[in-house]
C-alpha cells in the first residue's frame, strides 16, 4: 500500500447534499474497463500520470491528524460531510 500526506482532508464542496467532503484516498483498484470521473479529473489536475497509477490507490497517511484540527475549526458550518468524491471508500481488500 502507497502512502500520500496531505494539508487539508476536509473540503468545502458546492453540491447541495453534502456541504464537506473528505478524500481520504487517491486513486480506485476496482480497475473499471472505462475512464471515470473522477480519474479524469486527477490526471487533468496533475494527481497521476495514467490509468495505471490510479488503479494503485494511495491512503492519506495523516488524516486522522488532519481531522482533528480541521474539524474543531468547522463545527460549527458542518451540516454533512460527504466521504469520498473521488473513488470508492470502502475498497475492502486494501
């Protein structure tokens, strides 16, 4: 498993049913036969090279440390918090 570290984990977001997300995980191995979204926008961002980087997905090793100063900060604006718009959450086998 690939590591990545991160300076923000929660993300204000413009959709009207969660206000917060959290991509605590970058990249998807379920290894889809068509490109996704979401693959198409981290590569349009720079996040990976290819198709095959992002079949290798990367846990974000300080999110829990993230989380704990981030969301004492936004308490009080936080309605929902979304987990993950960026892949699927619960790649169990990783």
């Amino acid at each position: 498993m690939q590591y990545i570290y991160r300076k923000s984990l929660l993300y204000k977001t413009g959709v009207e049913y969660g206000d917060y997300t959290i991509n605590h995980v970058e990249g998807c191995s379920h290894g889809c036969l068509y490109p996704c979204y979401a693959m198409m926008m981290a590569k349009r961002f720079g996040k990976v090279n290819s198709y095959d980087e992002w079949i290798q997905p990367k846990i974000v090793a300080n999110a829990i440390e993230l989380l704990e100063k981030e969301i004492p900060r936004h308490k009080d604006k936080i309605k929902f918090v979304h987990l993950c718009f960026s892949t699927d959450p619960f790649m169990y086998w990783l």
